[in-house]
C-alpha cells in the first residue's frame, strides 16, 4: 500500500539501524509537558477547549512563576525510574518558548522566571547521564501568522467558512514557517548535541481544515534538522507519509496495550500519559495503577518497540506527589528487572507463553524473559514445547534457581515450578537460558 520510494536523503537501513541504537536499547524515556498549561492546571488544551483568546490567555503568562524548577531533580527520578532519555516540551501548541528565543517576545525570560528553562534542563539531564529530546509544536495558536484550522482555539465557536476567512485575514503561514525554521535553527544549534526531535501536529490533512506536509514547509524543514544535528532521531509526525525517510519511528498516541502488536517489525515508541492529559491536570481522577504503567513498558517491549511516559509539572515546576510515587514503583520495579528491558524486544515466533503472560527476548544476552502477569496459585507454569530448549531458569529479581521438568502431561512441555507465595514485585520475571 505504501511504496515510499521517495527519499529526503541518502541513509542506509544499516547506517539508520547504528543512529538510532541507544534509542532502540534503552526502550524507555520520559516525556515531560510544561507550560503556561500547567498553571492552569486543566489539561494543555486548555486554550483550545475553552475558546479562550490570547488576551483571555496572557493571565497564565503573568502569573507563571516556576520557583520550585529544578530539571536535576526531574533527571534524577527519572534515571532512578530506569529511563534512558527525556523530551521536554519547548513550545507546546499555545506558542508559548520555554527557551530564550529571538524571534518572540513570548518566552519564559520575559516571565518571573527570568531564565532560558530549556537550557536548564539539557544540562540538568545531560550530567544525569540522560539523552536529550525537544519537543516542538507544529500547532502554535499565539503566532499572529499561524492560519486558523480546526485545533486552534477560536474556531470552533463558530465554523461557518465566513468566520474562517475573517479569522484568517492577514495571517501568513509563510512567515510562520520561517518562525519555525528559526526556532528550530536556534534549538539545534545553541544547546549541544540534541538527541530526539519530536514535532507535534495535530490534526492532518486527512480531517477537515487539517494541516498537511506543505504547510509545515516538512521537507525543507527535516532536511534543516538532519543537516543541523546529523546525529538526531525525529519522530514521523510531519505528515511524509510518501517517503521512506520522513520520519525515524512512528508514535502511537495513548493506545491500548492491545494495540500494539500490530506495530511489531515496525520502529515506534509508545506515548502515554498518567492520567490522561499530558499538562498538570490538579483534578483528573484516572491515573493508571502500578500494574498499568508496568504492563505499558512490557507490552511496549514485548512488541519491539519504546515507551515513552509523561510528567506534567506543576505550575511550580515541580513533578507532583502521585507522579513521584509512580516513577518511585517504576524504579523498584526496574531496579530488579530492567534486564528483561533493556537492549531487549519480541521473542523468536516459536516462543509461546500461558494466557496474559509476556515474553521479552534480549539481544544481548539471547535469553528469554517470561513476565508473570497471572502469577500461579499453585505454583506451576507450563511452557508450551520448551522441553529439550531450555538449560537454566531464575528469577530476575534474586537469581533464584526455579525447578524445571519435562511436563507429565505432555512431554514436549516443561513444567516450571514457583514459590506459591509471589515475590515482592507486581509482575515477577524468569529468565530462561536457551541451551
Ligand atoms: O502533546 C500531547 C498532546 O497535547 C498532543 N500530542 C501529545 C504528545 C496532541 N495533539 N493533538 N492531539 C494530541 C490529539 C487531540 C485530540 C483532541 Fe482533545 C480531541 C483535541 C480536542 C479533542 C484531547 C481531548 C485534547 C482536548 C480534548
């Protein structure tokens, strides 16, 4: 269905496969959103949802005032939660810069916080041992040239084709498209090595009134990136959808664990929230439990591909209590099994596990890694034809030696035996050495 022999420029599948390594081992990242948003505290969309104007807007703007920002704070959680590497928002779709631009006045060294907070955070996460990511939004409802569509914020109180064209007088995505290249020129070039660019968009082409590749400027846009940091992954979220290199991985937004096993062979990275908005949302009721946020990164991994999980800072700039206690279950969690995570991905096609398990393979080590989503309450798991295959198995957690026996019911399958009573970790993990 999709030919894309049309090429940006001149990569190899090997020299692709050597750029993009560290992101492939490392499977999980930490996406932070923060804002003008965040004071608000109603979800990012905030502006969009309420059909506020920028004059309605421009409180969130004087009040903003992160006093408790302290990114080596964030980047110290974050490591200790097993991630690998960050994004943080530079601009979200309310056009507001958390980065010194030249090229707007609406930024956050004209806020109380006084400081370049992009800056502040690259060397807070660099020194933390973390790669680095921007996200940029392609969206931006402050930008006097950016032409109107169906996300922006005052569109959609009145929808007639009349109210389109008055809105849009005078606006030039032309000149918008230069902010963005400028902006982008100064995000690649005045931080160091920037290791993931993730631009957003939100509706296509496809919807009504959607924006598409040619109002981004897409191709002139990534080839600026690519010559800028030669080194950087982007996300595919221009809407290149015809070439072969428009886009380094795919990005499926807050999808089931369901889902994703359709995305096996492909390169994506899952992106998921804690509770549903990716701003700091003071009331949201819906965080995911322990074994949710668990089941993401497993599945995730199960089916070759990344997870990426958001924090939204509160308008002080600091991760809230339900968001720290997360990231501390993630960080028990990984502290004793990240092996079955890392440099890790789908098992050989022969590997089958009981019902609502999950099999992770690591390519570093070849072993298999049986995630115990229903752990037994008799202490028996079958393994469906692994009799003569497997020489050892253990827990992850404790090394522990786990008996193995060729099943009595079918000599093809082993029988592995557990303690009855479950280790102290929501989802235990055997490894299995093949023989
Ligand atoms: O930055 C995060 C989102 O704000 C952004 N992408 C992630 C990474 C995003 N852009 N577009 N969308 C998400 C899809 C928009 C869905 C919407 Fe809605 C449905 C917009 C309006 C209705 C969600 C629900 C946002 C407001 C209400």
């Amino acid at each position: 269905a999709f030919a894309q022999q049309k090429r940006i420029g001149n990569e190899t599948d090997a020299q692709k496969d050597k750029r993009m390594e560290w992101w492939q081992d490392g499977r999980f990242g930490m996406f932070i959103h923060f804002g003008l948003y965040s004071g608000a505290a109603r979800h990012e969309w905030v502006k969009h949802n309420e059909h506020l104007t920028n004059e309605e807007y421009q409180k969130y703007f004087d009040q903003f005032n992160p006093d408790l920002f302290d990114p080596v704070k964030w980047a110290k959680e974050a490591k200790a939660a097993g991630m690998k590497y960050a994004v943080m928002t530079t601009k979200h779709h309310e056009g507001f810069c958390l980065f010194d631009s030249k090229y707007t006045d609406y930024k956050a060294t004209n806020t109380h916080a006084k400081r370049d907070l992009v800056r502040e955070y690259v060397n807070a996460f660099r020194s933390q041992g973390l790669k680095v990511g921007f996200y940029y939004s392609l969206l931006d409802w402050h930008h006097p040239d950016y032409t109107m569509d169906d996300a922006h914020p005052l569109t959609q109180v009145d929808t007639t084709e009349a109210n389109y064209k008055r809105l849009n007088k005078g606006r030039d995505m032309a000149k918008y498209r230069q902010y963005m290249r400028n902006q982008i020129t100064e995000l690649l070039t005045n931080y160091g090595k920037i290791d993931v660019l993730w631009l957003d968009w939100s509706w296509d082409k496809g919807a009504k009134r959607g924006k598409g590749a040619d109002d981004w400027g897409a191709v002139e846009l990534l080839k600026l990136v690519r010559k800028l940091q030669p080194g950087i992954i982007v996300n595919n979220r221009l809407g290149l959808y015809d070439y072969k290199d428009g886009g380094d991985f795919e990005t499926p937004e807050q999808v089931g664990t369901d889902e994703l096993a359709k995305y096996k062979g492909r390169t994506w990275e899952t992106c998921q929230t804690f509770s549903g908005s990716w701003g700091y949302y003071r009331d949201e009721n819906s965080w995911k439990t322990h074994r949710q946020l668990l089941d993401l990164l497993i599945t995730s991994v199960s089916n070759g591909g990344n997870l990426i999980l958001n924090v939204g800072p509160t308008g002080r700039g600091e991760f809230d209590y339900r968001a720290t206690r997360a990231l501390d279950s993630l960080s028990y969690w990984m502290h004793a099994n990240n092996v079955a995570i890392y440099n890790c991905t789908y098992a050989p096609a022969a590997y089958k596990v009981p019902e609502g398990d999950k099999l992770t393979y690591s390519k570093v080590n070849g072993r298999l890694y049986v995630h115990l989503f229903n752990y037994p309450t008799n202490g028996k798991i079958t393994l469906p034809g692994y009799n003569g295959k497997i020489k050892y198995a253990q827990f992850l957690n404790d090394h522990s030696e786990l008996i193995l026996k060729a099943s009595a019911a079918n000599k093809d399958d082993l029988e592995l035996t557990v303690p009855l009573k479950k280790p102290p970790y929501e989802i235990p993990v055997v490894e299995l050495t093949l023989q």
